[in-house]
C-alpha cells in the first residue's frame, strides 16, 4: 500500500497536498517540460491518493511552460484524475490576460487566474470532483 505523503519538494517546485487541492509554488526560472509536467502528474496522483483532486498554481514566479509540456496538459488522457486548476498571478493585468487566454483556447477542463489565494481556493472547492 502506498503512503500518501502531503508535502514534497522538488527542484523546481515545492508541492502541498490538503484534499482536494494539490497546491504548486513554482520556483523563480523554472521550465516546466515534458518530464516535469509528467513527474508533477506523478505527484498530484501520489498525495491525492489516486483520487480526484484540483490544482492550485502560485505562478507568481517568472516561469516557462515548454511547447512539450504543453501539450502533456492540453491532452486530459494524461491526467485522468484531475478536474480544473486555478492559477495565482501578479496582478489583475495578468489575471485579466491569463483568462482570455484561456477562454479563447477553449481548455478541456475548468481554469481560472486570480489575484487572490483565498478566492482562488473558494473557487476550486465549488469544482465537481466525479
């Protein structure tokens, strides 16, 4: 049997797990690439003990998503337990520019940037998680 650990720190991130909610503090200048964004996945899976769970994002530090990493997220057969992410930005320029990205996108699976830690909590806790 597993032991469900609820804090993990990796280079590039540090990991906090309180059901339902995996929380991400990215590290200033990461790139997140293929292999981080799977290992990420490993991990939210791990301390969610294989269950559904969503994800909290302190993208405040300057970070990079590889087109690689990319297109793990954007393919919902990767993550088959996870259910929408809320990010945490800088300010509401960022906020405002990470949603209409977003939306013209048309992601497969609940997003929302906040300003806010609180309410971007409040959020993911109104997400369905079956």
């Amino acid at each position: 049997m597993d032991t469900i650990v609820d804090k993990l720190e990796l280079p590039y991130v540090s990991i906090i797990y309180e059901e339902p909610i995996v929380y991400y503090t990215y590290k200033e200048g990461v790139e997140l690439g293929f292999p981080e964004i799977r290992e990420l996945i490993a991990c939210a899976e791990k301390l969610s003990g294989h269950k559904p769970y969503v994800t909290f994002a302190d993208a405040r530090a300057k970070m990079n998503i590889t087109n690689e990493g990319k297109r793990v997220v954007s393919d919902l057969k990767n993550m088959p337990l996870f259910r929408g992410t809320a990010a945490l930005v800088d300010n509401n320029i960022y906020k405002y520019a990470a949603n209409l990205l977003s939306y013209f996108n048309n992601p497969k699976y609940p997003f929302q940037a906040f300003t806010s830690k609180d309410e971007a909590v409040n959020w993911l806790l109104t997400l369905p998680l079956d």
